[in-house]
C-alpha cells in the first residue's frame, strides 16, 4: 500500500474522531482538573504544553456515557479520574509520535487530505456555515492556522499507529495449532442449527384447520422436490420473507421452547411439522447443524489469527511507544 493510500484509510479512521472534538467546545466543570493541576498545565512534552483545556476538550464526548454507566458519584469519579489519566497519557503520546514522524522529512500528509478533512467537519458539525466553525475556533481561542495544525497531527497519529498495527500481520500454522492446543475450552460450541422459517399468521377469520391445511400444502411441495427457501418467499408472513426465511444459526438457548424443541429434532436439510401459536403457524427447516463440542481447528483458523495479529501487535505497539517515551522529554505536572 502507498503512503499517501495509508493515510487516507487513517483519515477514515480518525473521521469520526475529529468530529466529535469538533464540537466539543471547552468548559469549566467541576471534573477535579483545576484542583489537580493548578497552574493549569498537566504535562510538557518535547515543547509542546499539554493544559487542562486540552484535557477537557478530548474528555467532554466520552462525559454523556461515563454519567450512563456509572452507578453512583462516587464510581463516576473514579471512572473521569481513569480517563484523564488516559487522555494525558495519549495526548503525551501523541507528541511523540509526530516527532517520530517528522524525522523522515519525505514523509508529508498532502494539504489536499488537511483541506478535505477539515471541509468535512465544517459540512458535518456546522452545517458547513464557515462563519459558525471559525465561531468555535474563536471561542476555543484557536486560530484556523493552528486548528489546521491539530488536524495534520490527528492525521499523522493515526496513520502511524495504523502502521505499527499493519506491522504484525503474520502468523505461522504452528503458533496457532499450538493457540487452539492450548486454548480449546474456547472454542466450545452449543448444539446449533441453521434455522430458516415460514411463517404464516393467523387471520381475523381464519381457523386453526385452514392454518394447518396451508402448512400441510407447503410441506407436500417441499416433500416434491421444492426448496424451502423459495416456498418461503411465497408463503412467509415475516421479516425474512426475501431473504428466504433465513433466520441464521440459531442456538437451543436463542429460542423460545415451542421452537427449540421441534428444530433441534430435526437433521440437517429436514422440515418440522407445522408449529401452532397463538400468533399462527410455523415451519421450521434446518439448514444445517452443528453439534456440540470443541470446533475444529480449520473451522476457527481465521479467529485465532486475527486474536494473535491483536496480540501481536499490541504488544509490539506498546512497545514502540515505551521506546518513544523513553527517547523523548516529558515532564508531568
């Protein structure tokens, strides 16, 4: 992949991101930062100042879902402590990390993906109205040339933690015979069947004899050679009528007892006989089944590669980062 191909997928990445500091304008809670840091600096990286607004600007979207999940003050206290710490820590890191980009001067992010990014989040949080984005700059206290600055930087630390992650994308056979080996309880799986269904409703008028006799016409078609999925198409009275009937695979667990009971007394490729409900009539098909046990290795391959590429590259990314910190001056608060 090129460079400038690798920043733009890292532009994608931190889109979203961007936006949502994008309207998060400083504010003056009662959050503990002005106790804890005094002279309203929390760390000096390199020579970049690290204050307690820019703390508050990248804590205040995650504030609405810390008051979600917290129980009482006091664990919502410790939960925006954490997050602080976090935050300082990434800010830090962040400084690091452009540096580290900034030695290989052939390395440049395109003023052309700076303009675009920062055209998007004028359009997606301002109505793309100039005057109300350079509005929230002015009241950030930010001039445009160094909110275009910010931009670059979150550019340049996604792109380079995005390659410190692509870095780590070979697994041998053996490591992950000897993950599954060594982790096979994990892979376990319940009895599960690839439930596709017909549903049929009960009308206003409509006895429970003329249900059954319908159902029992779709089951001789499917006795004759028709598929399950085509007759579902023309019978069914729910939500996966287009796709077939197609409800996925299903665990004993995932239904309710009526439908658990029939489906898994089926073999793969049979048809139920008819369920009736108060809401109508059901034919169950399974598809396919799986029974339960530990899932074979060539089954779970591609999920045990993908763990181990996780792995990998987080320990090879904090890593990196130890070896940042420890080349570079900071200074805490």
């Amino acid at each position: 992949m090129t460079f400038s191909r690798c920043v733009t997928a890292a532009l994608v990445l931190l889109g979203s991101a961007l936006t949502a500091a994008a309207q998060s304008t400083p504010s003056a809670p009662d959050d503990g930062l002005n106790l804890r840091f005094a002279n309203g600096i929390a760390a000096i990286v390199e020579d970049k100042v690290i204050t307690v607004d820019d703390i508050r600007r990248e804590i205040a979207p995650y504030i609405p879902q810390l008051q979600r999940d917290a129980r009482n003050e006091r664990e919502f206290n410790q939960q925006l402590a954490q997050l602080q710490d976090d935050i300082i820590q990434n800010l830090i890191d962040r400084v690091l990390i452009v540096k580290e980009f900034r030695k290989d001067e052939k390395k440049q992010i395109p003023p052309a993906f700076i303009d675009q990014q920062i055209a998007d989040i004028q359009a997606s949080e301002f109505d793309n109205d100039r005057s109300k984005f350079l509005a929230y700059l002015r009241a950030r206290g930010t001039t445009l040339r160094e909110y275009r600055r910010e931009v670059e930087e979150d550019i340049i630390y996604g792109y380079m933690r995005q390659q410190q992650r692509k870095s780590q994308s070979i697994v041998s056979p053996v490591r992950i015979e000897n993950f599954y080996n060594e982790n096979k309880d994990r892979f376990y799986q319940e009895d599960s069947v690839h439930l596709r269904l017909i549903q049929l409703n009960r009308g206003p008028d409509e006895s429970e004899t003329q249900l059954l006799t319908k159902a029992r016409e779709i089951i001789g078609r499917f006795n004759r050679g028709e598929k399950f999925e085509d007759l579902a198409r023309e019978y069914s009275q729910d939500s996966r009528r287009a796709k077939g009937g197609d409800w996925g695979w299903q665990k004993r667990s995932d239904l309710r007892k009526d439908f658990s009971d029939p489906l898994f007394e089926l073999k793969a490729g049979e048809i139920s006989e008819p369920v009736i409900t108060p809401e109508g009539c059901f034919l169950l098909f399974a598809e396919e089944r799986k029974y339960a046990g530990i899932q074979p290795i060539d089954e779970v391959r591609d999920e045990i590669e993908r763990i181990l590429i996780q792995q990998m590259a987080r320990v090879s990314q904090d890593r990196w980062l130890e070896r940042l910190r420890r080349n570079g001056y900071v200074k805490h608060y």
